[in-house]
C-alpha cells in the first residue's frame, strides 16, 4: 500500500515561492488502476516525480509498505527506483542509439541479470506489448508514436516493479492508438499486478480507472473510487 501524508514541494521561482504540492494525503491499496487529473500546472508531475523518488519533498511522507521513501539513504533510495518504480513518460524518453530491446534490457542491467536472462525477458516483454521480431531490433527512430510508447511500458515493466508511474502516457498519440496503449497498460498491470498511477488529462481514460484524484493548486479536491461499484 502506498500512504502519502500531508505532502509538500515548494520551488523557489526569483522571488516567489511557488507550492507545487501544498499538502496531499493519499492513500493507494496494492493492485489498483489510479489517475490524477487536473489543469496544468496544478502539481501532478511534481506529485508524480516525488513517488517515484525523482524528487525529494519539503516535508511530508510517502509510506511504501510502511517504509517511508523520504527518510532512505542514497542507496535505498537507487534500489527503489530501479526495483518498485517503473515510469512511462509522455516523451517515451527511450535511448535513440540502441534498439527496442536493449533499452528493455537496460534496467535489469542496473539489477545485475545474466545477460541471457535479460534478453530473454526483454524479448518477450516486447512481444507482449505487441513488437514483431524484427521490430524489437530497431531503433526508437524508426518505430511510430505508438510502438515507441510499447517499448516504454516494456521497459517499465522489466524488473517487475510494484508500482507504474505513467505521467500523460498518450498525450503524444493519436487517440486511437492512445486507447490501445492504456488498455495494454491496464492489461499489463492484471497480469503482472502491478499498481499503476497515471496522470492524464483524457477524461474518458481517467473514468475508466479504480479511482480518480483531482488536483488543484497541489492539493486534492476531490477523488473519485469505481472500485465499489
Ligand atoms: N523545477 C521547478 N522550479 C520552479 N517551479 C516549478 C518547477 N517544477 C514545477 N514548477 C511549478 O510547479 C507547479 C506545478 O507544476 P507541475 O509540472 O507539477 O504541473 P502539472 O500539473 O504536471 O502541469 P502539466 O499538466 O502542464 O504537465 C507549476 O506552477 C510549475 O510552474
Ligand atoms: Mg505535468
């Protein structure tokens, strides 16, 4: 279970302070498909980025099974990252000099699996998401929008990882292929049972979710839970 307390960032922009996260409590059972909504500029990267330890609070807790994120060491801290986070990004943000599967590779690499393993797993990972052999050999250049974004998921998913932290994973696609990529990401996570938090301003993507938080001005306004229902 992920518990978030009374969470804050403040950045300091020349003069002013500016209050990304103004106090957010959250609480987000294992196994659940979440979204966060809200205009821009209304604090969900930042959310986002302070889950997945990319960015450190000014105070308030982030509790992972009881373990409180904000307290880790550096190296704890790496372990979390490359083990219990897996991120998909708008941007794909892939390695555009190696192939499809050597970027699915790259983050058991951090973990020190046998090289065989490794492809094995990153191979069908991308089979999964739907990549063809000969597409698992090129580069993030020459595949489309979509196929980039696969590529991503499958590399998300490669070291297992508790939680999916996708911030506007299709705001780049074409919304067809965008709702082909979300439901892989929602089939994903059943089969690998996976949490996944997905920031998304496509309202129909957010209503087809367990739950969904607002935000504004860094504060939760209001949720919604279909998980009942
Ligand atoms: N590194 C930073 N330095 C200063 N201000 C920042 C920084 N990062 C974010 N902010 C500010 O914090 C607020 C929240 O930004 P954030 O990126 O979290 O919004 P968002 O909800 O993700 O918006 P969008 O939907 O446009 O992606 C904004 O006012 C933004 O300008
Ligand atoms: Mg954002």
């Amino acid at each position: 279970m992920l518990k978030v307390t009374d969470l804050k960032r403040q950045f300091q922009s020349g003069d002013t302070i500016v209050n990304a996260v103004n106090g957010i409590d959250l609480t987000i059972p294992d196994g659940q498909f979440v979204s966060i909504i809200g205009q821009s500029g209304s604090g969900k990267t930042s959310l986002l980025s302070l889950l997945g330890a990319l960015d450190k609070p000014s105070s308030g807790s982030i509790e992972v099974d009881g373990r409180d994120i904000t307290k880790m060491n550096g190296g704890e801290l790496n372990q979390y990252r490359a083990k219990t986070i897996g991120f998909v990004f708008q941007s794909y943000n892939l390695v555009p000099n190696l192939t499809a599967l050597e970027n699915v590779m790259l983050p058991m690499e951090f973990l020190g699996k046998p090289k065989r393993d490794r492809i094995e797993r990153a191979k069908n990972l991308l089979h999964e998401v739907g990549l063809n052999d000969g597409e698992v050999l090129r580069k993030p250049g020459s595949l489309s929008g979509g196929q980039q974004q696969r590529v991503a998921i499958a590399r998300a998913l490669a070291n297992h990882p508790k939680y999916i932290l996708a911030d506007e994973p299709t705001g780049n696609l074409d919304s067809q292929t965008g709702k082909k990529i979300f439901n892989l990401l929602h089939d994903l996570s059943l089969k690998e049972k996976t949490t996944i938090i997905v920031v998304t301003h496509d309202l129909a993507i957010a209503g087809k979710t367990n739950k969904s938080f607002r935000i504004k001005d860094g504060r939760v306004v209001n949720s919604t839970d279909r998980s009942k229902t």
